[in-house]
C-alpha cells in the first residue's frame, strides 16, 4: 500500500480477499499520517500511547485500546504521540460480495444511509476493543513473523500470511462489530451529515490531490488558493481549520515523507532525493527534514 497518496487506488490484498493491515511504530516513514481517503472503510487500533485523529473536520483524542471506524471516502488523518497503532483495511462490499445472508444487514452502510460512529473509546465501549483486538492480533502475529529477520521499518504490503484462517477471523469479527452497531444504535442518519460539509472537503481533497501532483515542483500559497478559489488570506484559515496545518507546512510535511521513503526504498544520493522532492536548495532540505524528522537525512537513511 502507497500510504503517501492523498486519493489511493490501489488495490488492498485481494480480489477475494480484499484487506490490508499495517502495524506502525515510531521512526516508521508512513508513522505520521497524512491527510488521504480511500474506497476501502479503515479501522485504525491504538496500541500504546495517543493519536491525534482528524476525520472530516472532526478531531478525535484515542488513546489505548481506543479505535476509530473511517468510512470509505473519508478525508481523515492523524499524528501519533509516542504511539504504536495498526491500521486495518477492508473493502466492505468485496469482502461480503457473495455472502448474501448478511448483505440485507450490510445495505445501508453500503448505500451509506447510516453513518456509524468514529470513535469507540476502550473504557466506554469494551465490545468493540475486544473485536477488534481479536482481528487484528491473527494479521499483528502474521506481520512479526514476517518481519523477523527485517527491520521493523518495512512493513509488507499484507499481513496475510499462509498457516491461519485469517479469512474466517476477518469475516467473523467484521461481522461482529457491524452487529454491535447496529445492536447499539451507534450511527447517524445520513442527512446529519450537511452538504456544506461535504463541499468544504471535497475542496481540501482538491487542493491535497494538487499538492500530490506538484509536490516536486515549487509550490506557493497562492497556488494552492487558486486551486481552491479563495484569496490567499481566507485559504490559509481556511486550510487550517480542517488540517490543524497551514498551507505550506503541510506541502513540507508531505515532501518529507516523500523524501523518507525515497530515503529507505532506494539509493539515490541525498541531493538527488531533495531535488525530487521540490527542494532545489540541499542545505534547505537538509534543515526541514531535521525539522520534522528530528535526524539528518543520511542519520535516517543509516538508521
């Protein structure tokens, strides 16, 4: 999975089986996530520590054992604070495609005439730590026993390994915890959900997708205004306001996790990495990337 991308469209795990796990600890390139949306649904677990979450202009404070249910198509996001956390993907209609017994169930999350709730506190919500605890633990297990003999930075595209039934797991708690929302009434009706809302995230997804083309180009505020047709002083509150970022920093934190995957995935001179990642000035990327990485590129690459 490319997780960098602002709109992903790759495909996660399988035809048959479409999901995708991911386990996440400090110094990892893709640790601080940054503002994207997929067609999959998204389940992100804290394992230890905080994560600062941002789901459509809403922030959430999860803690450990706490989760978060992201529907498909929502711009969300998040910084982790001294956390391990796994992000569990799923294509929701793929997954049940030809489980016909449990789809009447499934509609509505499908049509998205119910929108169930983001956050799921461990303390106020234990059913839920519990499921999802017991799915990720098979793909948590799968992951260490890949990553035995490699560093923890490099995470496999999938967690599924041979040798459990990962599929029976998946669909088992999935199942479990679609049930316990709708069992509990944990959701919303759909017209909460205002159109003024969704046109202001649909403009930040398209200002993201166009820092996403040009990242390696030079990049002003006034570009980004434009893309988004507002002035300059309006777009950067305006930014703000959804990404607890402004405009230009979030063009370098994005530039950096570039530069960080660049850093781990080849070999390329670190002046090359920086001039690919809009930064024409080697001391100037030098100096961000520190900022953001707390280390030199070369301390990082050697890390």
């Amino acid at each position: 999975m490319h997780s960098l991308t602002f709109h992903e469209q790759t495909q996660h795990g399988t035809l048959e089986f479409p999901v995708d796990y991911h386990y996440l600890i400090p110094g990892h390139p893709r640790y601080h996530m940054p503002f994207h949306w997929h067609k999959e649904w998204e389940i992100i677990h804290v394992i230890k520590g905080t994560f600062i979450a941002y789901a459509d202009d809403v922030e959430y404070t999860a803690h450990s054992g706490d989760c978060l249910l992201i529907r498909d198509g929502m711009l969300h996001g998040g910084t982790p604070d001294d956390c391990i956390y796994e992000c569990f993907l799923f294509d929701l209609h793929g997954l049940y495609r030809s489980l016909d017994i449990v789809k009447k169930y499934l509609r509505p999350f499908y049509r998205r005439q119910i929108l169930p709730d983001i956050y799921y506190p461990g303390d106020k919500t234990p059913e839920v730590n519990t499921i999802i605890t017991e799915l990720t633990e098979s793909f948590r297990q799968s992951f260490h026993t890949e990553a035995t003999n490699k560093s923890l930075h490099t995470v496999p595209d999938s967690g599924i390994l041979s040798g459990q039934p990962l599929e029976l797991i998946t669909i088992g708690c999935l199942s479990r915890l679609f049930a316990f929302i709708l069992n509990h009434k944990t959701y919303m009706p759909s017209q909460e959900d205002t159109a003024d809302n969704t046109r202001k995230i649909d403009l930040v997804k398209s200002v993201l997708e166009y820092i996403e083309t040009h990242y390696a180009a030079p990049i002003t505020l006034e570009d980004l205004a434009k893309e988004a047709g507002m002035n300059p002083k309006y777009f950067c509150r305006f930014f703000r306001s959804i990404t607890h970022q402004t405009p230009m920093s979030y063009v370098n934190m994005y530039r950096i996790k570039r530069a960080s995957q660049m850093l781990l995935e080849t070999t390329l001179p670190i002046i090359t990495i920086g001039m690919e990642c809009g930064y024409n000035d080697s001391s100037n990327f030098i100096k961000v990337f520190r900022k953001y990485k707390g280390m030199t590129p070369n301390q990082y690459r050697r890390q």
